[in-house]
C-alpha cells in the first residue's frame, strides 16, 4: 500500500491514516506544481542515453521475436522496476507474450542482365541498400524473367482501376509505385500487403515496390514470393529501355491514368530467406493505479512499439524509430511513478512488439485488453519523437479532448512548442489503429519540423537524433495522460 501525499510529507502513520476522514474521489490528484517537477525530470540527456542503449548493436536491430528484442525487452522491464512501477496482476513480469511468425533474409542478389540488342550492355549486381532492398519476411525465389510495370499496382476492377487489365505477369517480376490515383477511394488497395497480394494473385514471381526517393525497407507478407523495396533511380534504370521514368508515370497514374507494359528489361532475382517459424515474443505492461475506486478500473494507455526491423544486411539502429518513441514512454513513465498523488484512472504504460511486422502487438494487446481494467478511455501512441520541433497528433481532428489536453499540457508544461492536429481513418500504419478500430479514442504522436533521417534504413542513427523533441513531446504526453485520467466522467 502506498500512503496519500499528505500522510507521506507530515509521517502519519498508516494506523493515523486509518482513523481520518478521508478526502473526497479525486482530491487526491496531482497538484500543479507537482505534475511541473514530474515533467521536470523528463530530460533530453536521460532519453537520448535510453535511445543510444535501444540502438546499440547489442540489440541487433530489434526484430521481434528476436534474441535482440529480448535483449530490449529485458532492458525496458528492469528500468520500469526501478521506476517502481508495478505490473498487471495477470502479467506478473510485465511481460504479455504471444506469437507469430517470423522469416528473415539468409541471402539476396539481383542482377540487371543485358537488354535485347545491346551488345555492350552488361550483368550488373544491384546494390543492396542503394538500388533495392529485400522486405523483411518476404519470400524465397531464383527467378530469371523479365520486369513487368504494373502503375500502383492496383486490382479493383469494381472502382474502374485495374493496373493488372490486359497485363500478362505471369512468372514474372512486377514493379509498381506506391500512390493512388488522386480522386476515388483505395483504403483497401493502398497496403504493401494488398499491393502484394494483387501481384501474387495476377501470377507473378517477384514484387518490386518503388517507394519514394529514398529506399528504404519495409516487411513482407509471402511466404514463397520474393519481395523488394526498389529506388526511384534504379527503377529509372529498368524502365530505361521504354524512355520512361518514374516521376513521368507518377503523374500519368495520379490522374487516374493506365500505365502498364513489360519494360523489356530482364533481371536475375535470387532471394533465400531463413525458414518461416512462430516465435515468441512480448509487449511490456506496467501499471500506475488510479486513485478512485469507482474509475481506477478505466485507463489511459500510453504506448510505443519497441521493435525496429533487425540487422539484415547490417545493423538497422532505429534510433528514431522507433527507440525514440520508447525512450520517451519510459521517461515518461518515470515520471508518472515519481508523482505522490495519483489521478483518478489508471495509466496503462505498454511497449509494442512487432508493429513492424504488422500492427502484432497493438493487435493483440487491444483484443487481449487488461483483466480488471474495463474501459480504456483515450491512447496516446508514440512513434518516432526523435526528429523535428514539434509533434504532429494523428487523429487529433477525431478526438478534439485529447487535441485539448495535448493542448493544455504544452501550455502549461512547454510553451510554445509545435503541435499538429490531423485526421485519421480507417488506415493505419501505427500502432493507434486497432485501438481506433474498436471506437477507442486513439492516436499517434509524431515528431515533426524536421527530417525523420534514413527511414527503415541503417542511416537511422543516434547521429541524427534531436533529444529535445523527446524532452518536450515526452513532457506534453505527461501532462496529457494526466489529465485525460484525472478528467470528470
Ligand atoms: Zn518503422
């Protein structure tokens, strides 16, 4: 049992305690000036230190399921003890398992072979993390065959875009942008998941994903189709011999146009990945009991996803993302526990597995909620809070009282700090969604004002890492998740 604030700092004793009339529900909330020295101790130099230890390459990168992820796991769990921060009953080492599957890149080549009739055109290696990047738990596949272009890589004959019309990939590689045309709805059609699938129905033995300037790497979902995140310049390159470029066919498809046609352009692609296996692996639950008995069954839970994309072929830090994010949830946390007096609901403290992998942990943690907590009222997700000077409140246009106690706390805690509100729906690429899905109120938190530097790449260093948009953002959340647990039914 934990004393009220006021027996603690006058040394009533607990059976003194007993014996007076308690205070009314909720009078024993954080006062001001206590929530301003909680939100003091979050500092820049104690995240960046949490981030440098998350994106050292002890923790090889963090893939859930992983031995570095456990690494990472055991680090977060040891800093919220210390915190004093207590688990779920039903969780009694803060850990909530579960499983999925998980594959991996043993090795990967691609070569561009020489196009019909150029005699001096010769096999060229594409270089990994420089032309193209194979997708994490994608599939294996040697396949010598031509590239096809296939636009944004859209099936949805029912809204009058099919990018795969009158288009023959069978057994071969398909290439496609992402982007959507620019009117109509393609919620269903926009995923690397959905794109992928469209190939893979249409018959294809390859997917080449064009992202945007920067290659980066993202995750599969085959188990038997090679997949790969290809850049703009090296796409340029495939699509050379039909005197076309990315940038040209971007526009063409945003219109709403057609632009499919076998570019001529023959490749080796050989992926081998690891054997597809279920792991285990954990979210991490700690709990800070609200103070009222008639709410502390409801919560707010703050949360961001611990892993990152692992190390194939070399270390891939994820200092920003999504270490950033979990720095900025233990600090807060930290701070939270600091705290004498305690809001009226909980606040549920949650480290995500295997967003990378899909929304996994978020997933389960939302269909697998907390024995004893009844009602999550609002979640604050964090993701990436190592860039930039301001955050950018992803769904905070749906719920204007978690815009308003964002709001509050910067003016109160961080004056004059940026905050952006935008509008979510359906959609979602962050660890907010399954909760939003279920009519929670929920959003994401990004840093922004500035560049989020070698997304899912190995660029992704502490280097480019601005430990101020943690202090300030993690100071904010603070304020925030306070408030919206001490706030009237
Ligand atoms: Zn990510």
């Amino acid at each position: 049992m934990r004393l009220p604030a006021v027996a603690q700092r006058f040394g009533v004793s607990l059976f003194a305690v007993g014996l007076l009339a308690l205070p009314a529900l909720g009078a024993s909330a954080p006062k001001e000036a206590a929530i301003e020295r909680a939100a003091a101790r979050i500092t820049a130099a104690s995240a960046f230190e949490i981030v440098e230890t998350l994106a050292s390459p002890a923790m090889e990168g963090r893939l859930s399921g992983t031995a570095g992820y456990a690494k990472a796991v055991d680090f977060i769990v040891a800093e919220v003890k210390k915190a004093g921060l207590g688990p779920l009953a039903e969780l009694p080492d803060y850990r909530q398992p579960f499983t999925h599957g998980l594959g991996g890149v043993e090795s990967a080549t691609l070569t561009v072979l020489p196009a019909e009739g150029e005699k001096d055109d010769v096999p060229a290696d594409a270089v990994v993390l420089k032309d193209w990047c194979p997708m994490v738990n994608g599939g294996s596949g040697d396949v010598t065959t031509e590239v096809v272009f296939a636009g944004f890589g859209i099936h949805a004959p029912e809204a009058g875009h099919d990018d795969y019309a009158n288009l023959d990939v069978k057994g071969k590689v398909v290439l496609v942008l992402r982007g959507e045309p620019e009117t109509g709805d393609w919620q269903d059609h926009r995923s690397t998941v959905a794109r992928t699938l469209a190939a893979a129905n249409a018959g294809a033995a390859g997917f080449f994903l064009v992202d945007s300037a920067v290659l980066s790497t993202s995750v599969g979902i085959s188990r038997d189709l090679p997949e790969a995140m290809v850049s703009e310049a090296f796409a340029d390159r495939l699509l050379a011999g039909k005197k076309l470029t990315v940038a040209e066919l971007r526009k063409i498809l945003s219109k709403g146009g057609l632009a499919s046609f076998p570019t001529g352009r023959r490749i080796r692609l050989a992926v081998r990945a690891k054997p597809w296996r279920d792991v285990t692996t954990h979210n991490i639950v700690a709990v800070l009991p609200g103070s009222d008995p008639a709410l502390k069954g409801e919560y707010v839970l703050v949360g961001a996803h611990l892993d990152h994309i692992g190390d194939w072929p070399r270390l891939n830090p994820g200092a920003d993302d999504n270490a950033s994010g979990s720095a900025s949830l233990l600090e807060v946390a930290r701070a939270a526990a600091s705290l004498k007096a305690r809001p009226r609901r909980s606040i549920v403290f949650v480290w995500f597995a295997a967003e990378e992998l899909g929304l996994r942990g978020a997933e389960h943690f939302a269909s697998h909620p907390p024995k004893g907590l009844e009602k999550c009222v609002a979640v604050l997700n964090l993701d990436m809070l190592g860039a930039g000077n301001g955050l950018y409140i992803a769904g905070g246009e749906n719920f204007p009282q978690i815009r308003a106690a964002m709001e509050g706390a910067r003016d109160r805690l961080v004056p004059g700090f940026v905050l952006k509100a935008g509008r979510i729906r359906g959609e979602g690429r962050a660890d907010h969604a399954p909760f939003f899905e279920r009519g929670i109120p929920a959003v994401s938190l990004f840093g922004t004002g500035g560049e989020h530097h070698g997304y899912h790449a190995p660029e992704d260093t502490v280097y480019f890492i601005t430990p101020k948009t943690m202090e300030s953002g993690g100071r904010i959340v603070l304020g925030a998740a306070l408030a919206l647990a001490e706030e009237k039914p």
